[in-house]
C-alpha cells in the first residue's frame, strides 16, 4: 500500500479529527503572522518616536554658569 493511498484512508476514515486539527494549526499559524507584524509595527513606531523625541529636548546651562557652581 503507498503512501498516498494510506494518507487518502486516514483522511476518510477520520474526517472530524483532521478538520479540528486543520483549524488549531490555521488558528496558530494565523496567531504567528500576526505577531510578526505587530512586532513590526511597534519597531517602526519606536524608530518614529525616537526620531520625534530626540529633536525635542536640549540640554543646556545658563551663561556664565559651567562650573555647575550658582553665584558664577
């Protein structure tokens, strides 16, 4: 008996089991797409923000005072 015509009786012989089990695999396949495009997506917006932010914020100190020291 071949290979494929064992494959084409374990199909017909239990038809409920390999749709269940179709459907868990889809469902975690689906599952691992998605999170590798939300994990995408959270980069790209990381990368947004850091660009957004860096541009923002300046540290500097007043004149005359380099010394950290208050009275110059």
């Amino acid at each position: 008996m071949s290979a494929g015509t064992r494959a084409g009786l374990a199909l017909r012989r239990r038809p409920v089991r390999n749709v269940l089990l179709f459907v868990v695999i889809s469902v975690i396949f689906t599952a691992l797409v998605a999170q590798a495009g939300v994990r995408g997506a959270m980069g790209q917006l990381r990368t947004a923000i850091d660009a957004q932010v860096g541009a923002g914020f300046v540290a500097s100190a007043p004149a005359g005072v380099a010394d950290g020291s208050a009275d110059g």
